[in-house]
C-alpha cells in the first residue's frame, strides 16, 4: 500500500488525523456505496512532511502517477486527453474543518487544448471557456501567488467592454479572449506561461494546498479555534463533475435537519446550471430542495435515500454538498454538521426517539456551553430598535439600563434600584464594584481576554467589548457614537450574545429554558409560544435529568446570601460548597470589622465583635434555613486586610488637612499610626485568610460561634442544618490545628450552654501549593478539602489574577504561551498536577475525606471533566452555572 496517498475505497471516518475530515468522510461514503466521484487522498503526512523539509516527500509523484491512471482507467478517460479530457479538483481538507481558510482549485487538467475537448464533450463552448477561466484565475491566485485583484479587475473590464453587469452574461468569445488576458496576467508576473501540462498543473496545485496550511489567516483561525498548528491538511484529489452542464445539472448543499432550529426534515439550497462555489457566492437566487424535487424527481430520490442512509449511518445530523451531472447525482462532501444550542438539544433528543443513538450518546451530543447560550435572557425582537455601534460580544445576555461611566456612579444608582450599564473605555480591577451593581458592561478597547470580558463571564454578567466606535468623554460623562450623543442616564440596551448596543429600551424576557430552571417545567411548557419552544424544553429535561441520574460529581454553589442560597437550589444545587463571609462583612458592618482589627483593647475589641456576632448569626439561619438538609461549607473570614480598613492615602490627606486647619485629629491620627503600622507592601500574599484569623483574636471565634448558635437555632425549628467550616489559606496543617482547637472549644462551650451536642466537620482550602504538597498532613486533621483554584492557579503561577488579564495575557496568547486563560479553565498540567498530589495524598491519609473545588473552575466544563477523572467529590459554582455543571459532570460519566 501506498504511504502518501489513499484511494477513497481505502480509508474511512475515523481516520480523520490522516486523511483530513473532507478526506476521511468521502471514503466513508464510497464505502456506503454512494456516488462519490473515484478519487484519493493525499495524507497529512505528506504535509507534515513538507513542512519540515519545505519539499513534497520523492515518493508522492510516483504514488499520484499510480493513483491518477487508476482514476482514468475507472473513469475511461484520460488527463490531458485533447477530445475528451479529465478534468480534477486538489482540495484541501484538515482534521478540524477550517471553512474558507485554506484554498481549492478546480478543473485543474484543462488548458489551451483540452479547453476545446471540453468543449466538444459537453456541447458548450461558453461553459469550456468559463471553467479555464476559472481555473486561470483561482490557479494564478493561490498556486502562483498572483495578486488576485489583477484578474477581478480585468473581468471587470471585460464585462465594461462588453456592456454587461453579470459574470454569466459574457459569452464563449468574452471568455476566451478573457482568459488570453489572465494568460498575458500570469506571464508578466512569473515570467513564464501559464503551465500547459496538465500534470504540472495539478503537482503544483498540490504544493499550493499543502502550503495553504501555513497561512496567516489559517494560522490566526487555527489560534482562535484552539487547533494545534502541527496537523497539516489532507489533500483531496477529486474527478471534476459538472453542475454547469445545462438545465439538467445543477449543485447544491443540504443538511438532514434544519442546523438553525433543529426541526426535521431536510433542509438545502439548490442551483440549476451551477458549480459548487456558485450557491455560496449568492450570484443567484437559490432554490429549495422542494423546487428540485419538482425539477428533478428522479435525482431528488437518489438525494433523498443517499441523505437519509447518511443520517442513519453517522447517527447525527449531516451537511452535504452534492452536484447533479445531467440528471446523474454526485456526493462531494459530508460532514456531521455544525448547528446552534437549541438545533443540538433537539436534534439529540430526536435521534434518541428515532433509536439512532441511546440517552447516554444524546448527553454527549450537548455541551454546557450550549445550555447556557440557551439561559441568557432575550432581547424581544422589535422594528423599532435603533443600534448604536458593535462590539465582541464577550459574555451573553440582553442587559438594558441607565449608562453610566464610573465605578461609583455605578454603585451608587444601583443602590437606589435602578439597572445601569457600565461603559467604560477598558476595566480594571477598580472597576469590579461598579461591574457587579451594573446589569451590563460595555467597553470600547479590548478583546475577548480583557479584564471586563473575562470578569464579567466570571459572574454571569452581560457585556459587549472593543466597540471602537464609542467615544467616550469622562469630562462631559457622555459619549459619541455614530452621529448620536449618549449622556450619564440616558438608557442603553446592549446584547452580549451579538455585540450588539442599542439607545434605548429593548424589553427582554426571560428565555423559555431558564424559565423551566427557574419555575420548572410545566411553567415553562405552558409559557412556550409554539411547539419549537415545547421541543426544545423538553429537550433540555430529558437530556439534564439524564445527566442527574448518570454523574457521580455532586454540585454544590457558591452561595454567600440566603437569597442566593434559594435560586442555587431551585437550579439543582445539592449544597453550599462555599459561602464566603467577607461579602457579610462590607456596607455598613465594615466600620465594625474595622474596629474589631483596630482595636487598642481587648475590651474595645470584644465590643466590637459582640455587635457582630448576631448579625452574622442572622446570615447564617438564613443559608441555613435555604439549604435545609444539604451541606453548607462556610469559609471563614479570607480577604486581605487592607480592604476593611481605610485607605492610608486618603486618611493621610485628611490628617494633614485637619493640622492645617489647627483641628483636633486625635482619633484620625491613632486610626493612621494603626493603617501605617499594618500597611502591606502585597496584600495579596499578606495578612489574609487562616493569618489573619491567627493574629486578630476573637476573629474567627465570633465567626465560628455565630455558625454553631446558627445550627442550635435551625435546629430548634426542627431544621437538618449541616454546616461545615472552611479555614482559607492554610498553608501548614499547623494553622490548621490552631483553628480547630479554637473551634472545639467554642462548640464545646455553645453544646453546654444550650445542652445540645454540636460537632461540625473542620475542613481546609486548598489553595497554596504548600498546602497540595502537604496534603497526607493537612488531612490528618481536614475533615474535607476543597479546591480554591482561583487563589491555587495565582499562587502557582505567581502572577495575580487582577493585574495580568490587561497587562500581559492578550500577548501570551497571541504568541502560544498560554491558549485560554488558567482562571478559566484549569491548568491541567501545573495546577491540576497539584490537585492530583493533594487528591491523592490526602485520601491516602484519611479514605473518608470529602473533596471539592470551589473556584470559579467548578463551573467550567472543560475543568470539570478534569475534576471527574480526578476522582473529586463534587464542584462547586455560581448558582446560575449549577445546571451547566450539571450537564457537564453528566457528560464527564458517560
Ligand atoms: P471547501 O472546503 O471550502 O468547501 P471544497 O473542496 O469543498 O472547498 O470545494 C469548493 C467547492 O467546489 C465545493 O462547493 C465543491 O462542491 C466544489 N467541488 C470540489 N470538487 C469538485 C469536483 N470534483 N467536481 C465538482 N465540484 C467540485
Ligand atoms: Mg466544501
Ligand atoms: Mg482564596
């Protein structure tokens, strides 16, 4: 057998890495017997061949020379042959399809001779003289790097000389004497004739391809797409059959159910008298594959059953491109077809229906990315919308409110109820309060890595970046756009799903799928406004209960309120794996915390923390109450501390102001002596979490007690309050046991005081690569283990996660260091190798330890097939990705 090249008859589907999906797909459907034009592949092989040695492998002309008289000898015609020539395609083909990013040549083999065979065969002098035409152009622009402008320009002025409009209205002597000018073209800029000999033609159309690898735009696409640049494509040597012979001919493309809405039934765009490129390229009106059945019943059967025996062969939806020779039916490509949320949700669980494919594959089919394009809320459609500009779009959603052009402003009205939309030149880290009270964030720099994009998919909030148009004047606080001034207050509606911005109101709904999350799906069945949107809902239950009954990964969320608490569990939520206290501790509690770390005295001090204790008590029966019966991890007190205190600057300049003023400033000075003495050069790696909780005492004793009087009160109600705490930041199983200690002696005192028997599990973060390491110590004392992969992937890499988004990460991955950002999807190789060790370590230590992840990775698909194989107990995320997560440790079972 050859090594280079494979005959169609040779290779099959799963041979994509070889032969290219074009390639691997035409073989398939040679073996099913249907009409594929016999042609053969040239591997991915050869290209990673060339690549290296920037030269075709010496074995491949001999192997094309065997292949190409089997094509003649099958066919009875000969390339080159002057009467009756055979004509060929060279069409690339990657494993990933790649659309329009590398090039195709066809009727390759004609030139000054066979031009006139062609001719003859098919009776059409216009159509012989059109395909060498074709064939001057596209050759002279990807094989021989001709600047392609030269030969549109040259046609346009062919059809000035001529008086006409339209490429189809210049005749067999237009052509013929255009294609003496595309000659004339080729010669002056390579200094030699357009290549006569056919087997020229085609040895160098195969170098063009093989190089097409190697372009920028394949290259950049490839980057996008994240598919590795060392594939190569296959190349695809096909007979040329003709869809431009007449009435009688024609080509199209067809998919076996609609990709857009997923309905069945067949779907396509036909041509008559066309070839291939033609239905793409829009120069006519096409028609439906219900107009060629009344044109061509015959050949719409033969499509028909060749469609279907696809559909039942791959088991999925499939996209076709066909042409009809005469009435005679060719297949030219298959694929499983590419198709939107809602098509794949429905097409799943049709298949299912039909007995293609059982309930497990249809779990396979969804993505959790694809759920939740389906939960954003809705723009309604309208006439009346006036669209200010475009941008990326960065995170989905429809978001509609004042704009409003800082941070405080932000804040500030949304305290008061209203929505705003954030618009902002770029965001940083400043911003994060002002994007989390806005409903939108709309940018005019960045891309699709940008701090506002990447934090505001973080939390689920809607926003639009890099919408260059908008013109933003922070003096005036308005900005201009496409003739129209945008003043503070004047509303927005901006969609996060196309990058659309809009001036004013567009109402939105909620969309029928979050419907059926929320209220469940009877609600959202009778809410549905037709049998689509039924279908669909159905869809999307089968397919997540399914996933409910197959996963062995719990899902927990990330819950800090009780509200939040509430929605998680309505969206599936089996706990709370992390409920962070810090959030219960701003607004107007951040003056007491401030005096709990201030304090001069122990008196001053428990003061303070006595005023908190039933404030924070009150938070917890709330959580508690919500997540009555299932686990409740409450983290105890974690952020640096420099953000409970006030900012050394601004208390430094009200110092000085009130010296010069003469006024008393006793109480400001002591509060700046305390602010310099625990100033912190990085807070980020400094007084924070189990430290913290070390050095100012009381801290973590109000909280521990606040939990444990919780779980006394819950119960009294006849609650099953489970509530577990969570010590952040441990980094030596030391901390950890100093901790513990506090806690046992804090239950021990609450059991004796209310006489009930309180012994809530002491569990760890792990989120310091020392504590990974330690992991078989830290669990001799860690009832469970969660995962913080956000403090995990900072601390390992070293590089903070509020500083890098803007600074460095659209360079590292424009230049491959880095291909999606390690807070988005775990590092499988760094940061997930320390999950593995702590994994391992700890259940070794303690076989009952219970083990999560709690960073914003608990909510990512790719990261959670990651901690399914790595043996986790369950993720934990923001509540509104719970039913993604969902579907996602489904799929990561099946
Ligand atoms: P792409 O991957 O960009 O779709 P293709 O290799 O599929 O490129 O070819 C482009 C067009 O040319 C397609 O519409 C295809 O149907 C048509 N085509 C390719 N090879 C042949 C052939 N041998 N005979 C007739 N039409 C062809
Ligand atoms: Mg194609
Ligand atoms: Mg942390």
């Amino acid at each position: 057998m050859a090594t280079y090249v494979w005959d169609f008859t040779q290779g099959d589907k799963d041979q994509k890495d070889l032969l290219g999906g074009k390639g691997a797909n035409l073989a398939e459907m040679t073996r099913l017997g249907l009409p594929v034009p016999p042609g053969f592949t040239i591997t991915t092989e050869a290209c990673r061949a060339f690549m290296r040695t920037g030269a075709v492998p010496r074995e491949l002309a001999v192997e094309v020379t065997t292949a190409l008289r089997k094509m003649e000898d099958t066919l009875g015609r000969r390339f080159g042959d002057p009467d009756d020539p055979l004509l060929v395609s060279v069409r690339s083909g990657a494993k990933f399809s790649m659309p329009g990013m590398m090039e195709t040549v066809l009727d390759v083999g004609l030139n000054d001779t066979t031009v006139h065979g062609l001719a003859r065969f098919s009776g059409d002098e216009r159509f012989a003289w059109d395909s060498y035409r074709r064939l001057v152009q596209m050759f002279g622009r990807t094989v021989l790097d001709i600047d392609g402008a030269l030969f549109s320009d040259a046609l346009d002025a062919a059809k000035a000389a001529r008086g006409v409009t339209s490429d189809v209205d210049l005749d067999a002597d237009a052509l013929r004497e255009l294609v003496g000018t595309f000659q004339e073209i080729v010669r002056t800029h390579t200094g030699s004739p357009f290549p006569q000999d056919p087997r020229e033609q085609l040895d160098l159309a195969i170098v063009a391809v093989l190089g097409s690898w190697n372009t920028e735009r394949a290259r950049l696409y490839r980057r996008k797409e994240r598919i590795p640049d060392d594939l190569g494509t296959a190349v695809n040597v096909v007979p040329m059959v003709f869809g431009n012979l007449g009435p009688t001919s024609g080509t199209g493309v067809a998919f076996t159910r609609d990709p857009a809405t997923g309905k069945t039934g067949n779907y396509g765009d036909y041509l008559a008298n066309a070839q291939g490129e033609d239905v793409v390229a829009g120069i006519r009106n096409t028609l439906s594959l219900e107009d060629l059945a009344q044109r061509d019943p015959g050949a719409y059967a033969d499509l028909r059953r060749a469609m279907r025996q696809l559909e039942t062969h791959y088991r999925d939806l499939c996209d076709i491109e066909f042409t009809i020779e005469r009435g005679k039916l060719w297949m030219l490509q298959t694929r499983v077809g590419k198709r939107t949320a809602p098509a794949a949700f429905r097409i799943a669980t049709q298949l299912v229906d039909e007995h293609l494919i059982t309930l497990d594959e249809a779990l396979a089919r969804v993505s959790g990315a694809q759920l939740s394009q389906l939960l954003f809320p809705q723009f309604a459609v309208s006439d009346d919308r006036t669209l200010l500009a475009r941008g990326m779009a960065a995170s989905p959603g429809a978001a509609v409110g004042a704009a409003v052009f800082d941070s405080a402003t932000a804040q500030q009205r949304a305290a008061l109820g209203e929505d705003v939309v954030l618009v902002r030149r770029e965001t940083n880290p400043d911003d994060l309060g002002g994007m989390i009270a806005a409903v939108g964030v709309l940018t005019a720099r960045g891309g699709k890595t940008s701090h506002a994009a990447v934090v505001a998919r973080g939390m689920g909030r809607t926003c639009v970046v890099g919408a260059e148009a908008v013109d933003i004047d922070l003096v005036t606080r308005s900005f201009r756009v496409d003739g129209h001034v945008v003043r503070e207050g004047d509303t927005l509606a901006i969609d996060g799903g196309t990058g659309e911005v809009f001036l004013g109101q567009v109402p939105v709904e909620p969309s029928p799928v979050s419907r059926y999350l929320e209220e469940g799906l009877d609600a959202a069945l009778d809410h549905a406004p037709d049998d689509d949107t039924r279908e669909l809902v159905r869809s999307v239950d089968r397919l997540l209960t399914h996933a409910d009954t197959v996963r062995r990964l719990h899902v927990h969320a990330n819950a800090d309120t009780a509200a939040d608490a509430a929605r998680a569990r309505r969206l599936g939520a089996q706990g709370v794996g992390l409920c962070r206290t810090e959030h219960q501790f701003l607004g107007e509690r951040r003056v007491l915390v401030e005096r709990v770390v201030l304090a001069s005295g122990d008196d001053e001090r428990q003061a303070a923390l006595d005023a908190l204790l039933p404030l924070q008590r009150e938070d917890f029966v709330g959580l508690l109450r919500e997540m009555d019966g299932l686990p409740t991890t409450i983290r105890l007190l974690d952020p640096p501390l420099h953000e409970f205190l006030p900012d050394l600057t601004d208390l430094s300049v009200r110092v000085a102001l009130a010296h010069e003023r003469g006024e008393d400033a006793a109480s400001d000075e002591r509060l700046l002596a305390a602010v310099r003495r625990m100033h912190e050069a990085n807070p980020m790696l400094g007084l924070r979490g189990v430290r913290l909780g070390l050095v100012v005492p009381g801290l973590f004793a109000l909280q521990i007690r606040a939990v444990c009087e919780a779980v006394v009160e819950r119960r009294a109600a006849g609650g099953d309050p489970r509530a577990e705490i969570m010590v952040p930041l441990v980094g030596s199983v030391q901390e950890l046991r100093l901790v513990k200690d506090e806690a046992r002696t804090i239950m021990a005192a609450v059991s004796a005081e209310r006489g009930v028997d309180l012994d809530l599990p002491v569990g760890v973060m792990i989120e310091l690569p020392r504590a990974a390491l330690t992991a078989d110590r830290i669990a001799q004392e860690a009832a469970f283990f969660s995962f913080g992969t956000n403090d995990l992937t900072q601390t390992t890499w070293g590089f903070s996660r509020d500083d890098v988004e803007g600074a460095f990460f659209a360079q590292y991955t424009d230049n491959g260091v880095l291909t999606v950002s390690p807070f988005e999807t775990i590092d499988a190789l760094g940061v997930g190798r320390l999950v593995q060790i702590a994994v391992e370590q700890g259940r070794a230590a303690r076989p009952d330890l219970t083990l999560g992840v709690c960073g914003e990775h608990g909510g990512d698909p790719e990261s959670i097939r990651f901690f399914h194989d790595a043996g986790l107990d369950y993720v934990s995320c923001s509540p509104f990705r719970v039913p993604v997560a969902r579907l996602e440790a489904g799929r990561a079972a099946v």
